[in-house]
C-alpha cells in the first residue's frame, strides 16, 4: 500500500511538472495567438505590403502616415481645383465648404491587380453616378442637382480627379468615396444611398469594399455607421425620407 501511494505521489508531481512546463512554453502552433505583421514576405523573402498599407501610402504620398493626415489628403482631393474642366463642371459642386462630418469608404483592387479607367467609367455610370464638378463622379439628388452631391467618388492617387483625355491608361488601386455632412439630404439617407452604390461598384470592379480604417466592410461595421448617422441626424434634427428616394 504504501508504494501505490509512493506511486501515484510520484506520477502527481510528473503531470504537475508537464502542465507547468507546457503552460509556460512559447506556442509555435500555425496560426495560434500570432499576430499579423503589417507587411508580409513573398516566397523570395521580399516585404510585400499589405493591401491598407498600400492604400494608405497612395493617400498621403509618403512611406508612413497618421490617420489626421490621411484624412486631410482626403478631403484635399475634394477641394483642389483638378484637370481641364469639364463639360459638366457645375454637376456636384458643393453648395458650403462647411462640414461637420466626413465618412469614407474604399473600393480597392485585389491583391496584384489594379482598377481601370474605362471600367471605373462603366461601372459608376451603372452605379447612377454623374461625371462633374473637378472631374470625379458624384451621386446627386434627382431633378435637383443644384443641392450638390450626396457623395462623390475619386480617385485615390493624386490629384484625385479622373481625366477623360487619359482615362483609356489611367489604372488606380482604389476609389473612395466621400460623404460629407451636412449633406442635401439626411445623413442616414445619404449612407443608404452611397453604401448600395459602393457594393455595386465592387461588384462591378471584382474588388474589395473597405472601410474608413482600409479593413474589410462587415455587418458590425455598418450597423455601427447607421448608429453613428442616425445619431448625427438627431442632433442636427435632420427629418429622415419617408420612403425610399430615387436618387
């Protein structure tokens, strides 16, 4: 009897010892607890940056940029003068420069492809899009374009602007667009309007939707941005449609 219990003494202090051992080792399981580097390596070992990294340095024209600065350069691309005008120059001219709110989202390219100019063209034609004010496209609210845009589209690579004249070789990674409050509709009616044609784009393009951060656009995110207009709208006491515009 007392050597079974010498025994199983022993065996205790073993299972002890494995579990303490194992507990405190690094795991080096594929994929457990890893965190994703910013930048990954191709099989020749290259950094290959990733697809928010990419977006991120064609925004702000430098290796390395702050969320601020890429916003500015944002709304940089809306407010510069760009290109030979267009026959369309007035169509989504906003009617203030005051803005409250700026919300963004990205249509990107797939990873070692590019979006195209005569495809962009086609696809936010599809959208509802009109060519207009500095050479990018806007959303605009039907029979009363003088109100200004809903949201416009631009290109993400300076300055922003789509030119006809070149756009057979224009080729980008991404598009964003803008939406800025106020906007000449309610906030909410506006998101309704620019999130259909942003899917419908990506649709159109094979690309990927992004949101403001340039990470994937889910439902949580979304209904966070609905939660976030709605909220705005309170505030300003904007009256949302009561059906569904055609804008």
């Amino acid at each position: 009897m007392t050597e079974l219990r010498i025994g199983i003494l022993i065996a205790g202090l073993i299972l002890l010892a494995a579990i303490w051992y194992f507990g405190t080792r690094p795991r080096q399981g594929r994929g457990q607890g890893r965190r994703l580097p910013r930048e990954e390596r191709d099989e020749a070992g290259r950094l290959e940056p990733t697809l928010g990294a990419q977006i991120e340095r064609e925004l702000a024209g430098a290796p390395e940029a702050t969320g601020e600065q890429v916003v500015q350069t944002e709304m940089e691309l809306l407010d510069e003068s760009v290109g030979t005008a267009s026959p369309n120059s007035e169509l989504g001219k906003r009617v203030s420069e005051d803005f409250d709110k700026i919300v963004t989202l990205y249509v990107a390219a797939r990873a070692g492809q590019v979006l195209r100019g005569p495809d962009i063209v086609v696809a936010a034609e599809k959208a509802g899009l009109t060519y207009g004010h500095m050479n990018v496209f806007h959303r605009l609210v039907e029979s009363h374009p003088e109100r200004g845009p809903i949201f416009s589209v631009a290109n993400i690579r300076k300055p922003g602007s789509f030119e006809m004249a070149s756009i057979q070789s224009l080729e980008t990674p991404a598009i964003a667009f803008f939406l800025t409050l106020p906007a000449p509709v309610s906030a909410l009616d506006a998101w309704d309007a620019m999130l259909p044609a942003a899917q419908r784009m990506a649709e159109l393009l094979d690309g990927v939707l992004l949101d403001e951060s340039r990470n994937a656009l889910g439902r949580q995110r979304i209904a966070g941005l609905r939660d976030e207009l709605r909220a705005w709208d309170r505030e300003h006491e904007v009256p949302p449609v009561t059906r569904s515009p055609r804008w």
